[in-house]
C-alpha cells in the first residue's frame, strides 16, 4: 500500500502552516500516510505531535520501528509526542462544544514542548480528533477545524488530519464542503494503490 504522488509530496514535505486532511477507508492507508509524515519529520529533526486513537498509535509506532526509529527514544528526547484523541478531546470540551481557551491552552502546550526538542525549531502535528467528532456533532468538528487554523496560524506549524469515510461515503454522502473548505490541501481516498 503506497501513497502516490503527487499527494505524497504533500505528507514529506508540507509546508509551514499546511492543513492536510486524508480521507481512508483502509486504516492500513491510514497508519502508512501519518508513519510517513512522522518519519520524514524525525529525520530532519522537527518534532512530532500525534493525537490519535491508541489502536492507531500503536500501528503507527509498529510502522516506525519497522522504519528503523527507536520511537522510544524519540519519544524520550521530547522529538515525538503521543496523545490519546479521545482523553485529549474531553479536556476542552464544554457543552459539547471545543472551548477556545482550554483548546489553545492544550494543544499549544504540546505544540511548544515540542518545538523545544526540535532541532530546526519545526514541528507537525497528526490530530483526529475531527474525525471522532464529525459524524455525532458536525457543529463541534466545525469549530474545531477552525480552531486549528488558529492553532496553525499562531505555531507556523504543518497539520495533518483524517476522515475515515465508509465505501460509498463520498459518491452516496459527500464529505461536507464546509470541512473540506477549512484545509489548504485535500488527499482523496483515490490516492492509494
């Protein structure tokens, strides 16, 4: 399962304040995108913050370590960050709405460690949390992706994020314009072979 170009120009060398979004079916292509945009980064000396679902960062970490990285020493030089989506998600969300505050609060706490372990001061981020949220509460996945344009903004930092789409999702339900319109750059579910 390989990412064709030119998408994966996209995941090896996204510019500073880039907002990827990947749409998968396959989690496989999932975990072989979010280990190449975590690779590459590592090996350049930029910092990594993945916030994902613990069955994911396993996978990706597996992904890396097949690599070649020692993802625990990384992990250890503060160069590779992980967070659990889920726990990181409920800790700015009010009402069922992300708090500005307690989001920019969080995730730029992370976002400044990391920088600190960057040996070019760059760091990419992984997040999908978006994508735990988008089907229950559309609304709030709005908002959220606003939120990290603001993020990406303030940091100059590389955004990476997913939508797991069903089989049919993007002929029969289309992923909404709206969150297509808060990335710079979209990589279809066409762009695996």
């Amino acid at each position: 399962m390989r990412i064709q170009p030119p998408w994966k120009d996209l995941l090896v060398q996204p510019l500073a304040r880039d907002h990827v979004v990947q749409l998968y079916r396959d989690e496989r292509f999932l975990v072989e995108a979010v280990a190449l945009f975590t690779g590459i980064a590592l090996g350049k000396g930029e910092s990594v913050v993945l916030v994902a679902t613990p069955l994911h960062l396993r996978g990706i970490e597996q992904r890396l370590e097949s690599n070649g990285f020692c993802v625990e020493d990384v992990k250890q030089w503060g160069q590779l960050t992980f967070r659990d989506a889920s726990d990181t998600l409920s800790g700015f969300m009010v009402q069922e709405m992300p708090d500005p505050l307690l989001f920019k609060t969080i995730i730029g706490s992370s976002i400044q460690k990391a920088a600190m372990c960057s040996r070019t001061g760059r760091v990419r981020v992984y997040g999908e949390m978006v994508n735990l949220l988008w089907r229950q509460n559309l609304p709030a996945a709005q908002r959220l992706e606003v939120l990290w344009n603001e993020v990406i903004l303030a940091h100059s930092i590389s955004l990476f994020c997913a939508y797991h789409v069903d089989g049919d999702e993007t002929e029969s339900r289309p992923f909404p314009s709206d969150l297509r319109a808060a990335h710079s750059h979209l990589i279809p579910v066409e762009a695996c072979a």
